[in-house]
C-alpha cells in the first residue's frame, strides 16, 4: 500500500491485490479533512480492469482515483458503498453577532 495521498481534502492511499495471477487496483479512502470526515474501515474502490503487471494496477488505480475525485464522483461512490457516508447536509445559518447599535 502506498503512503497517504492528499488531494482536495480526500485522504486515500492505493494498494494491488492479486487475482488468479492477475492484479487490481484498490483506493483506499481514508477520511475527507475539509469535513472532518474519517471513514474507518476505509472505504475500498477497485479499478474495473485486471492487469499482467502489479505497476499497471497501480498506475490505473491513481489516474482513477484522481479522476473521480477531479471530477467530483468520489462522494457518489462513497454513497453507493457506504450509504449515510457522505457529506452532511447543510446547516442553516443563524445570525450569531452580538453587535447592537
């Protein structure tokens, strides 16, 4: 597995996992830091493809990763592994000062 990889406040690493002498990518998303979000276990996205090389599995599992995340669809998909994981619903904003005139 990699180290941690932090893009636009997804915290994910990437890891290979074999199959029948064939290898998948696996994004392993750990937390959303702009939200507070930490999602424990991690929540485990794999490339749709097999490959022949390890490096390949990995190579396709960034460029996804990233383009999920670039393309805003990692919240869909975090939805549909984990559903009532994704981000919180908007709360009102209350008027707060303390100002008087």
């Amino acid at each position: 597995m990699t180290e941690d990889i932090w893009v636009k406040g997804y915290v994910y690493s990437v890891a290979v996992a074999e199959e029948a002498g064939r290898y998948r990518g696996c994004i392993h998303i750990k937390a959303h830091r702009y939200t507070g979000r930490a999602f424990e276990p991690p929540i485990v996205i794999e490339t749709p493809a097999l490959f022949k090389r390890e490096h390949a599995a990995e190579i396709e599992a960034r460029a996804l990763a990233r383009e999920l995340i670039d393309g805003g669809h990692v919240e869909e998909r975090i939805l549909a592994i984990r559903p009532g994981a994704g981000l919180p619903a908007a709360q009102p904003v209350s008027d707060t000062s303390s100002h008087t005139e």
